[in-house]
C-alpha cells in the first residue's frame, strides 16, 4: 500500500465528538475515494473527489458526514457527532487521471466510539 | 444497488494445492478487479481485468473476465502459506474517466502447511 497515506491509524472518539480522518494520495494522482468497512464485510462505497469537487457522494450519509479534498493539501473524511454505529475501518483510495486505472488503497483509519 | 456476490464466506486448502473463487453479479461491469486484504491493512490490488473474455496472469494468480461481464474468478496455483487472507473482488462501470467500486464480502483464505 505505498503511497496512500491516512492517518491516523486508530481513531477512538466519545460518542457526540468529531473524528477527522485524512487521506494524502499516491502522487500524480487526483481522484480520491472513501470507503466503509465493517467486520467480516466487504468496503462500501461512501465518495468520490477530486480536487476542489465531489464527483460522487451517493454512498455518504446525509447527516453528520462530509468530505472534502482542497486544493492544498489531503482529503478529509468529517464525522459530525459521533455514534457507536460510525465504529468501523475508514479506507481511501487514489487513482490517476488516465481511464483504466486501478484504485490503490491506504491503511485505513479504525474508528472506535466510546 | 449492485451487488456482488462471493461464496463460500471460507475456504480451507493444503499447501501446494489450487484454488479457485467466483465472483458473480446481478448486472454488468466494465471491470472486474480482484484484491487481497490482510489483517489491519488495506486491500491490496491483484488483477485487474478490463475486456469481456479476458484472462490475465500476475504470476500464481490468474483471473477471467467473464463473456456476459457479470462474473469473474481467479485461481491461484500451487498455494503457499503466504496466501492467506481474504480476497475481494470488484466491479467498476467507467461513466467518465472513473467511478466507484462495489465490492464482494470477501473470501477468507486458508493455507494449511
């Protein structure tokens, strides 16, 4: 997984707090994807940026959860006062501009509500 | 939504053996991925597959894109104990330069020594 960096790795929050999960992508590339996964599932589909716009947010929550991908500097995935359900692995995914370029994953960030 | 399905949820081998995984879905893809994860890390790409009919190798590791675009396998020959963890497939409709990823629930990989 060289190259997408998220941190930070474990995220532990109290319910009702804020967790701010970043992703910098391999380099050269300009499409972000953020996923979902739960134990024994496999990634969902939350959304998709590139810089400065959000492509596709259809797998995002409507409530309490944004995301963003500034000109400057990595996305981040925002998640508005908090709940035990938020609790699972948060992964990012980069890809290149070109067509037919596979998304490469980072390590993911590992929410925990307290 | 799409959805792809991956069964059985676990599969046992010995060392040195074959092993084979299906993926299927209820619609089309224009590509089919396959990528394997490992305990506290993230998924890792395998293969990936971009042309109806197509088989493509990555050394043990071979998969197909299936004719109807609604399925894919692969095979990995002659197991090791390095193989072991789950392996995901992927499907991908390019609307544009690129698009989501709608996932399997995976197959956990075991290599008995």
């Amino acid at each position: 997984n060289a190259g997408v960096m998220q941190n930070p790795r474990h995220l532990v929050r109290r319910r009702g707090q804020e967790a701010r999960l970043r992703c910098s992508p391999m380099k050269g590339h300009s499409h972000v994807y953020w996923y979902r996964q739960l134990p024994e599932e496999g990634l969902k589909f939350m959304v998709y940026l590139q810089k400065e716009n959000i492509i596709d947010e259809s797998g995002m929550p409507k409530e309490r959860f944004s995301a963003e991908f500034p000109k400057e500097g990595p996305s981040i995935l925002r998640i508005q006062q908090v709940v035990r359900g938020d609790s699972a692995a948060y992964f990012c995914a980069s890809s290149p501009l070109a067509v037919n370029q596979p998304q490469h994953f980072g390590d993911g960030t590992r929410l925990s509500i307290l | 939504g799409q959805q792809l399905n991956q069964s059985p949820q676990s599969m046992f081998i010995q060392e040195g053996e074959d092993v084979s995984m299906n993926c299927t879905s209820s619609s089309i893809f224009n590509t089919w991925l396959w990528y394997k994860q490992d305990p506290g890390e993230g998924p890792v790409l395998l293969i990936a597959l971009y042309k109806a009919g197509e088989l493509t190798s990555n050394g043990r590791l071979t998969a197909q894109f299936g004719i109807t675009r609604k399925d894919s396998f692969l095979n990995i020959s002659a197991s090791i104990p390095s193989d072991v963890g789950i392996y995901f497939c992927a499907g991908q409709l390019l609307f544009g330069a690129n698009s989501k990823l709608t996932f399997g629930k995976g197959i956990t990989l075991s290599v008995r020594p």
